[in-house]
C-alpha cells in the first residue's frame, strides 16, 4: 500500500490582499500550501484571478476579536502581514497604533493558543526597530531605539511573541525587513521610494527629494522578500528574529540614477527639507539569515528595477 500522501500546513496571511502578502500568497501555493487570505472586504486583491480561484477568502477587520479568530479556524501557519500604520504617519497618534496593532495581535496570540496553532511569522520592520543605526551594516543585535511609533509597536509585537512562546510554547519567527519593491507596489502610496519614484519618471513628472537625496536604504526585490518568509514556515532551529533585505545601500539619487538608466528617461528632481522621523542610513546585515535560513538575495536592484518598470508599463494607465 502506498504511504497516504504528506498534507501540507495551511497557512494563513493576514493582509493577503496588500503587496507584500499578495506575493506570499503566490510564493506559498507554488510550495504547495493550502491557503486562506484574511483582509478588509473593501480592498481589492491583487493576485490573479487563477490564484484567487485557489484560495480561501476570509473578510474581516483586524481589530475586531471575532473577526481575526474566525480567521484562525484551521490554520497552522499564521502569517502576520496587517499593519495599520505607516512609520511617517504612526506618530502622529501613538495610541491608536498601540490600540490596533499592539492590542489587536495579543489578542490574535490568545486565539492562536487556542487554536493550537503552530507557529506564527511576523513581519516586522528592518527599518525602523533599530531607530538611527550605530554601525552598518546592522546586525540583529544592535541596540534597538525606534525613532517612530510603527517602529516601537513592530518591537512590542515582537517581545510579545517572545512571551507567548515562553509562556504557551507558541512558535514564531520575526522577519525585520527592509524596503520591498517590485511588481504591485502601489504607486500611489505614500511608503516605497522606488516606485514611487519610477512610477513619476514614467509619466515624466517632477520628484520631489526629502534631504539632499543622500539618504540610504536597503532596498529589497519583492520576491526575494517572500522567498525568505516560506523559508521562516519551515525553520525549526534556535533564532528568532532574522534581518531580511539585500545587504546593500542605495541612496535616494542612486534610486534615481539607476531608473534613468533601465528607462532611458530623465529625472526632474526637486530637493525640498529633509523629514526628521528619516533615519540617515539603514542597511541590514543578513549573516544570520544566510546560515539559518538558507536564504539569500537574488535578484540585483537592476534586475529588480527592470522588473518593476515591465510591471509598470503593463498596467492601464
Ligand atoms: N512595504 C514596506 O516597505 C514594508 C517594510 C517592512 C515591513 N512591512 C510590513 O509588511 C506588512 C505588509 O506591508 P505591505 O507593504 O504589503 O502593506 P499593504 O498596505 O500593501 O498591505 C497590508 C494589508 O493589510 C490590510 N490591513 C490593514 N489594516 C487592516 C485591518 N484593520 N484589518 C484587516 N486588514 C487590514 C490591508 O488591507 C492590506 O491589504 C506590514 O505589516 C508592514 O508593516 C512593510
């Protein structure tokens, strides 16, 4: 008699609906993971209509108890994607980003408990946990001063998994990521200078600078992003918290320099006054990623811009 066949975790993302998660999705159901989205129904998804068909569709507000462990029902693996805030904003009221995203994930955790969930991976933030960096690039274990209210809230959230495992034996893996870019990034928003950016030179508009465009990131391909996040479902050793990002800083005019060149356009630049919540220069080490994940970036910024802009120029105008 043949061995019934393996069935895989189901995982759950919340916030399957966004940039990030939307490629999680596709990442996990070419792994072969059953999954379930759980999002705002008045969001449109932005995977394909033949991914949609694939998977199970679960509306809901992040906030509302009920709603998130309804969500939970049959899951495995929980992806924690939701933020309810951004870094530039999320000072402007501190309690409601601690209302929302700190209160609304323990109560996720109590759920999870319940539920007899496995394990939890939790995005959190490369660029803002460690507020302005001593040294780069920076490794998990550089002191953590967060210079934003999103960036303290990732922290609390965090620590919070670490009580949830100490206390339930809750598994989790906290990914601090850099800034993802490519294909569905919305051009609109307000987060992600890359699109942002290549999106205006496309339609020839003006940039506007915060600083003198000196400012360097670490800029991470989308893929690359997600491909770490399916490596975080199946890690079982020691480490918790893994920086994810390419290693690399780019600063604002390199972002600029290296869209010039994949589109062959011109930038119109304009340096307004610099943003104080603005780190000067954030790139991640990703040692401990490379020899406990067994994962590495593979997609150059070049690469990653080519794909971006192709992405771009298919989308109706
Ligand atoms: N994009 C970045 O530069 C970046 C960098 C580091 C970490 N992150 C983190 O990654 C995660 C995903 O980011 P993203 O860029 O894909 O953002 P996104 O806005 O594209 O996606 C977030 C999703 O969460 C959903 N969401 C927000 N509030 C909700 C609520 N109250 N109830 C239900 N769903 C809700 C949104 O509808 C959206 O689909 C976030 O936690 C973010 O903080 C993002």
């Amino acid at each position: 008699m043949s061995a019934p066949a393996k069935t895989q975790p189901r995982c759950l993302v919340l916030g399957g609906k966004g940039f990030i998660g939307s490629h999680l999705v596709d990442a996990l159901l070419r792994e072969g993971f059953p999954v379930t989205v759980f999002d705002r129904a008045n969001i449109p998804a932005l995977n394909d209509a033949a991914t949609a068909a694939r998977v199970k569709w679960i509306d809901g507000d992040f906030t509302s108890e009920a709603d998130v462990a309804r969500a939970l029902e049959g899951c495995d693996i929980c992806f924690h994607l939701v933020s309810t805030t951004l870094p530039q904003s999320s000072n402007a009221d501190p309690v409601f980003d601690i209302e929302t995203n700190v209160a609304g994930t323990a109560r996720l955790l109590n759920h999870a408990v319940r539920l007899g969930v496995k394990k939890v991976v939790f995005v959190s933030s490369g660029g803002t946990v460690y507020g302005i960096p001593r040294n780069v690039p920076i490794s998990e274990d550089h002191p953590t001063n967060p210079i934003c209210s999103y960036g303290i809230t990732k922290l609390a959230i965090e620590k919070y998994l670490h009580l949830y495992l100490t206390l339930h034996g809750l598994d989790y893996t906290v990914l601090r990521l850099a800034n993802p870019f490519g294909e569905r990034q919305r051009i609109q928003a307000a987060q992600g200078a890359v699109a942002v950016f290549m999106g205006k030179v496309l339609r020839g508009e003006k940039i506007e600078i915060w600083g003198d465009g000196s400012v360097v990131r670490d800029y991470i391909y989308i893929g690359d992003a997600v491909a770490a996040m399916v490596k975080a479902a199946d890690y079982r050793g020691e480490e918790r918290v893994f920086n994810i990002g390419s290693g690399k800083g780019v600063s604002l005019n390199e972002i600029l320099d290296g869209i010039e060149q994949v589109t062959g356009r011109k930038a119109t630049r304009q340096y307004t006054a610099a943003r104080a919540f603005d780190v000067p220069v954030s790139v991640l080490a990703l040692d401990r990623a490379r020899s406990e994940l067994g994962w590495k970036p593979q997609t150059s910024f070049t690469d990653g811009l080519h794909k971006l802009m192709t992405w771009m120029q298919s989308q109706p105008q």
